[in-house]
C-alpha cells in the first residue's frame, strides 16, 4: 500500500498543555493528547491535526441514492455505520467498501437514471479531510480486553520486521510524522529484548513474548474526536491472471511507474508538513497533476515501454491498485509478486460510492463482492464507472514474496495493520478489539482481539482510530478481507522511554 499524502494541515496546540503540564512532562510524545490514567498522571497535551473538509464533491446525489456516496473518513458516530466508505487507491480497506460489517454481495438493480459524474479528477489526493486529535489514556496490560487471550508470540516476528527497519535510522530520527513515537533511540530497548525472544522460536513461548510486551511498552487507549470506537476494515494481496505479452484474453496493461512521475516530500519544506507527500510530473519547472485514470487509459502513456504484464480482467487490476500489492499468476505458469511503485496522486473516489450513488447498488451491496458481481454483470460498463475515479496506482516487480507495506517491510497476515501515519508511527504496536467475518458464514461475526503492529498506511485511511488490518494472500483472506467493516476500538503500545 502507498504513503499517504495530506496537502492542507493545521496544527494548533492547547496553550495551556505547553507551557504548563508539558513543561513537566517532556518526554510525552508530540501529536497526541495524554488523559490521566490508572496508572500516571500524565500531563495533558492537545496538539490537534486538524484538517478541513474535502474541497472537491467526492460524491453526489443521484435520483435513486439521498445519500451521497462520498467517502466518510473517520470514525463512525454509531455502532453499526457501514464501514470503508474512505477507501482510497492502493488502500487497505477499499475492498469492504461501505457494505456494512459483512454485507453480502449482489449486484443492485439498474437506477433510472445514470450516476452523477461530477468531475473531480482535477483535484489532488488528500487535499483536506475532516479535522481530528488523538488522546492517548494510559491503562494497565490487565484491562485490555482479552490481552490474556492472544499468543503474543505471533506478533514478535512482525514486530522484528519492523525493527530492522527501525535499525536503519538515526538515533535521533523521530518516529511518526511529527515524532509522535519519540525518537528511534527509545525503540532499541524493546527490538533487542523482542530479538531475544528469536523470530523463529517466538511461536511457541508466549508467556515470554507477553512478558516483554509488558515490560518494554506502555498500553494507552486510543480515542478521536468522536471518542475510542473508530472504523476498522481489511484488505488482503489482490490474485490476477496475466501474461508478460499481450494477446487474447489478456489486453489490460499493468503499468510500471513513468519516469516523470515526481514525488514531493513536504517535510523537507515545511516545519507543519506531518508528513504530507504530493505527487505530479514537471512542466517548464513547476509540478503539475498528473495524468487522471481516463487520460492514461486513452494512451497519455503509451508508447514508452511501462508495461509490466497484461491481465485478463480490468477489475482484478482495479482492486490490486485499492490494494497497493497483487500477486500475478502468469500463463507461463510462473508466479511473480506486484508492489506499490508511485501513484498519480489524484483525489481517490471508491468505484463503491460511484455504485451507490448512481443507485445501483442497495445497502450491504458495496463490498468487494458485490462490486465484482456488478461488473460481471455490466461488463461493458467498466470504463464508465472506473474513470470517475481519477486515481491510478503503478507496481513494480517485488524481489521479495509478500505483500510490502509503507514502511517496506514485508506484511504479516493478521499481525500486520494500517494507520494513518499523521497520528501513529511505523511499527507501533497496537491491541484491536474488532469484529471480524466468521470465515464460511455469511452475515456472521465474532469478536476479535490480536496484537498487530503498524507497518502500512494508505490514502483512505484517515483519522486517529482507524485502521485495516492485513489479511493475507489466500481465499480466506480474500474472503475477511472483503467483508470485513465496522466500528472498532484500538490501544497503542509506546516504549517507556516515550510513553514515561
């Protein structure tokens, strides 16, 4: 899945918190907003990443939908809200789009009327979103809801993946986006005990693996703006057919990433940047958008040699690109893997919403196999629905077997999660209590707790609770991956030389 990119970000800091009670506690992290707790009295510190609503209609009303389709990021007001509306390209969570917590699949019937197509491709990806602070509440290990329940030791060698990661930095690189983490100095600490343990021996000693989770990290309960119940989705590796030349069934072309696609990383520009990147090509010396879905279909691209492989289906390539990673089983009878290599930077739009708000898709119809069934039976209709989404996502061929996240280490199937990195940082351990699909059982759920570690974000992936948690590369996953959807609760896990 790709970085994210934020365009318009505030920040603005609770007077009183700075030079008062922070002026005492120096080594809470930046970012977040610390409640007194059980277990410390922690000073308050408000530093509120407030971003403003999209300035662009990302949806509109057409005469069978009164309710716009527009993605909703952020977390829901009511247990229940249907899930993943925010989906956004090579976006864990776009393959439950809206459908509900495990909304069935079907295609709707026809509206009256088309679907609005209100253009929005002009607009950049991230340009505003709704404005949200993290609260972080310190609580004790026993309270988190069902923590004696998880073998911990699954999580270990996730956690190790990142930490290679985290062994390449600096000791004074700040971890997050505004070193919301602290620094990569208070990390060490934790990856040398958690490499103790061993990667490969780490599965059978969960007692061990517990302990040293309770004894490197401090639990903090997650809280938004609207409180600690935010929108939890999944995604899982995207499986397409293809063929390194294009001939019979195989016609849509993978594309690798252009040699004039520019990305900017404002932080080396701006002191507020939270780690905002832009994403465009250069005219005469200034950045400029780049090409929208429907002008690189039409051949803005053609002719320069970007084509990786050919797929046999347009919508299997849709959903690769919502979900940054695919893995392409080829004609040869060979397998390769597909990562995320850079995106146009275009505002996302969900093929979901666009369905729903042309009406021809009722509620629970907006998840991934619901959209698929529409396309099966609208075949012709592809282009139509999927250019009024301007976003486009390019791939390169992975040396590694996996899905790779943000953070470029290798996914861990239920242990792996995406965040959005304005509030949370690389590597973060995080306790979820969600309700997943029951796998086989349509409609059904159950409540599920598991230690994952942050590792990827993604374009629609906005706000202080909200995450997608990885589910791997095989039916299963594709199955939970695309059903899964609904209010969901988070605690974070910083080190002690952060969170003390």
């Amino acid at each position: 899945m790709e970085d994210d990119a934020r365009l318009r970000i505030s920040t603005t800091i609770d007077a009183a918190g700075e030079t008062g009670e922070r002026s005492r506690q120096r080594n809470v992290p930046r970012g977040v907003r610390v409640a007194a707790g059980p277990m410390a009295q922690v000073g308050s510190v408000r530093l509120a990443v407030a971003i403003g609503a999209l300035a662009a209609a990302v949806g509109c009303r057409g005469p069978e939908s009164p309710v716009g389709p527009g993605p909703a990021p952020g977390p829901p007001t009511t247990p229940g809200v249907a899930a993943a509306q925010d989906a956004g390209a090579a976006d864990a969570g776009a393959a439950a789009e809206a459908g509900g917590a495990a909304g069935d699949a079907g295609a709707g019937p026809l509206a009256a009327a088309p679907p609005c197509t209100t253009d929005d491709s002009a607009m950049i990806e991230g340009a505003s979103a709704p404005q949200d602070a993290l609260t972080l509440t310190p609580v004790a290990f026993g309270d988190l809801p069902g923590w004696a329940d998880d073998d911990l030791a699954g999580a270990v060698p996730s956690f190790l993946r990142s930490c290679e990661k985290l062994a390449a930095l600096p000791d004074d690189a700040p971890m997050g986006a505004d070193g919301h983490g602290g620094k990569a100095r208070h990390w060490r600490k934790a990856c040398r005990a958690a490499a103790k343990l061993g990667a490969g021996q780490a599965t059978g000693n969960a007692a061990a693996a517990r302990a040293m989770f309770e004894a490197e990290f401090v639990a903090y309960q997650a809280a938004g703006t609207a409180g600690p119940t935010g929108k939890l989705t999944g995604y899982y590796v995207a499986e397409i057919h293809a063929s390194r030349t294009r001939h019979g069934k195989f016609q849509t072309p993978v594309l690798g990433r252009p040699d004039d696609l520019a990305m900017v990383d404002l932080s080396g520009y701006l002191k507020d940047a939270h780690g905002r990147r832009i994403w465009g090509r250069f005219d005469h010396g200034e950045l400029v958008p780049y090409y929208t879905r429907a002008e690189i279909r039409k051949g803005a691209l053609a002719h320069r040699g970007l084509e990786l492989m050919y797929v046999d289906d347009p919508v299997d390539l849709l959903f690769a690109q919502i979900e940054g990673s695919a893995k392409a089983n080829l004609d040869d009878g060979t397998a390769v893997w597909l990562e995320f290599a850079g995106k146009n930077g275009r505002a996302y739009r969900g093929v979901g919403g666009i369905l729903r708000g042309g009406g021809y898709l009722r509620p629970g119809e907006g998840t991934m196999l619901g959209i698929r069934q529409w396309f099966r039976d609208h075949p012709g209709r592809f282009d139509e629905i999927a250019d009024q989404d301007a976003s486009y996502v390019f791939f390169s061929v992975s040396k590694r077997a996996g899905a790779v996240g943000s953070q470029k280490a290798i996914l861990t199937a239920r242990r792996s999660m995406a965040v959005d990195r304005a509030f949370i940082a690389m590597s973060t351990p995080i306790w979820v209590e969600a309700h997943a699909p029951v796998p086989g059982q349509k409609g059904a759920t159950e409540l599920w707790h598991h230690l994952l570690i942050a590792q990827d974000t993604g374009a629609g992936i906005l706000g202080a609770v909200r995450g997608d948690i990885y589910w791997g590369d095989d039916a299963e996953a594709a199955e939970l991956g695309g059903r899964m959807g609904g209010p969901g609760k988070y605690w974070l896990l910083l080190p002690r030389g952060v969170a003390k």
